[in-house]
C-alpha cells in the first residue's frame, strides 16, 4: 500500500492532502505532515488546487477514493456533477438521489475531500449559506463561492 501527504497553500491558510495506492483520500484544513517526495498524484493535486485558487482551473481531474457509505458517495459524486459557479439547493440533490435534504446535508459534512469534491456548491433553500464544515465555516464557503462566481445569500 502506498500512502502519502503533501501540504498545499491555499487562500485559506495550508491544506493537506492525502493519498492512498494511487488516489487522494482526504484533504484536510491546516498544516499536516508531508513527505519529502510524495506519491505524483499528491503533486498533481497540489498543482489542479494551485490553479483552481488562481481561477484557471474549472474542473479537478484527480482520481479520487473518499471513505463513505453507498450513499455519501452518491451524495458526493452528484456534488462533482455540479458545474463550477453553479449550485444545487439540499432538496434538489436530494429528489435527484430519491432521498431527503437532511441526508443530503450529513453527507455534506461528512465529505473528506472538500473544495474538490465541491460541497460548498450546495446551498439551502432559495440559495442561502447552509453550513459548511471546512475551516472558516460559512466565510470559508462564501469566499469559494466567490471565487467561482457563484449566487448565493
């Protein structure tokens, strides 16, 4: 098995993200420990948020492999779904999946690899905040929002 983390800048102070036998896993807010020559998709991770934070990068392509139920990750992968600078309400997502809102949201915050699974593109109703789990909260979750030019309240 291999494993690996490497420590990214971000607008948010560092982040670190971490791999396992190919693919990233989690990514944490704050400062973790790193390896000296992590495994090249970390590299590659490091170099897609880079670009993303200076708004040259609409879409991640990194192979991903987040830990979660049979629905987290369907909750998930129709966060990825979701364009850069659009967003989805909780219920949306949820009559997408033949769920509930509430679940939806757990899942939300449960996501271990946010910002590239894009759970700050889900919004409450008539396009307010919500919550957000990351780092910062709510500001954290507006300023990506902004970032990509989303509308939101």
């Amino acid at each position: 098995m291999e494993f690996g983390s490497i420590v990214v800048p971000s607008p948010f102070g560092p982040l670190t993200v971490f791999a396992e036998n190919g693919a990233v896993v989690s990514l944490d807010w704050g400062k973790g420990p790193a390896d000296a020559d992590p495994p090249e998709v970390l590299k590659e991770a490091a170099t897609q948020l880079a670009e993303y934070f200076a708004g040259t990068r609409k879409t991640f392509d990194l192979p991903l492999a987040p830990d979660g139920t049979a629905f987290q990750k369907k909750v998930w992968a129709a966060m990825c779904a979701i364009p850069y600078g659009e967003t989805r309400g909780y219920g949306e997502v949820a009559d997408e999946l033949h769920s509930a809102a509430r679940a939806v949201g757990g899942a939300c915050g449960r996501n271990p690899i946010p910002i590239i699974i894009p759970c700050h593109r889900i919004l409450a109703a008539n396009h307010r905040m919500g919550g957000y789990s990351g780092m910062g909260g709510l500001d954290t979750k507006a300023e990506l929002l902004r970032l990509e030019g989303a509308e939101f309240h």
